[in-house]
C-alpha cells in the first residue's frame, strides 16, 4: 500500500515519508505524534543545510525514535517501498538516532528528479539567477552593453558559486556554460538566455 502511495504521486515535488508515526521526549518521556513531524524535520534540514548536501545516512534532530520503520517491515518490503519512491526513515537499533534510508522524492524516472539533492540545487540554482537578472529588468534597455553587462554579471556570480566548496559535498555549481544571450527577433523588448549547468550527485554506490 505504500509502495502504491509513492507511486501515485509520481512528481519530484513530493516526497512521501514514511513512517507514519514517530516518537520525539518531552521532559524525558517518549510522546509519539504524526509522521508529518519529520515531514517538518526534512524541511528544516532542507532550511539549515548547504543546498548541495544530501539527506541519506543524515541522522534528523529531535525525532527519538520510529514505530513501523525498519523493525516493522522486511528488508524485501522497504526495498519494494523504496523503489517507488518512498523517502523511509530506520534506525540501526531502536533507540539510535532516526536517519534517512534513502532521499527520494515520488519521480523515480532519472537521478535528476529522484533525488532530493538534485532537485533542491537545481531550484536554489534557478532562483539564483533569476534573483541575479532581475534589477536589470524595465530600469535598462537592451543594447549591447547590457547584454555584455549582463554576460559579465552570470559569469562573476557563476565563477563566485564555483568557489563555494565545502567538504565532503563540494560546491553548489561544478561547471556552466552562456549557451544563448540575445535579443529575441521577434519580441523585441524580451532577452532570451539560456545557461546550462553542472551539479554534484550522491555517492549512493562505491562498486569495489
């Protein structure tokens, strides 16, 4: 049924986590809510992490414990949970920390949009230059020095990114590349850019 769930959804906007009720202490005791606590647990993680750092193996602060997780169900049945996309939460014994079996989102047609990573440095990524070219929007008309300027401005703000590694995930642009920068011909006052981007990917393998 869950496996179904995950597959139902099908978009790499949702992720479907799983368990569905996990414990966090309060004053010492162990008070079990909803499983959309570690929805919001996942949230903040996407908040306080580089947006380059995946989620797999990270333990997630202030959940204790899980009920129906990994001592609930078989190898076999998460697995089988996992391949359609579902985002599972285990512990290696029942009172170590929760971490994340694997960062899944819903779409498991191709790395790109099966992995949490790939999708949130593709949005950050997306938003960043975005955010980058809008002052020169309706204050600049479009010549040929502001498209040079404009060129100028993505690959100052481009090779600045480069430079943003940190260890063990490196940075949040590996590589880029301006495959288009002009005027449209036929909506004049419109320029079209177009800039093709290199990102990391998760170890998920190491074949010896």
């Amino acid at each position: 049924r869950v496996a179904k769930v995950s597959s139902g959804y099908g978009s790499n906007r949702v992720v479907h986590v799983q368990p569905d009720v996990c414990g966090i202490k309060i004053g010492g005791v162990t008070k079990y809510l909803p499983g959309y606590y570690m929805c919001c647990a996942l949230a903040g993680m996407g908040a306080g992490y580089p947006v380059q750092q995946g989620f797999t193996n990270l333990t997630l602060a202030g959940i204790s414990t899980l009920q129906h997780s990994n001592y609930y169900f078989t190898r076999e049945q998460e697995n089988t949970m996992a391949a359609s996309g579902t985002c599972l939460l285990v512990q290696d014994t029942q009172n170590s920390a929760p971490y994340c079996r694997h960062e899944l989102t819903t779409d498991m047609t191709a790395l790109e949009y099966r992995e949490i990573l790939k999708v949130k440095n593709w949005d950050y990524l997306s938003y960043f230059y975005k955010d980058l070219l809008d002052p020169f929007i309706g204050t600049w008309n479009i010549t040929e020095d502001t498209l040079m300027t404009i060129k100028q401005t993505i690959i100052s703000a481009s090779e600045n990114l480069k430079t943003q590694k940190l260890p063990k995930i490196g940075s949040p642009l590996i590589s880029y590349n301006i495959d288009k920068l002009e005027q449209n011909e036929t909506s004049k006052d419109t320029i079209n850019c177009r800039i093709s981007v290199e990102i990391v990917s998760p170890n998920n393998y190491t074949d010896v």
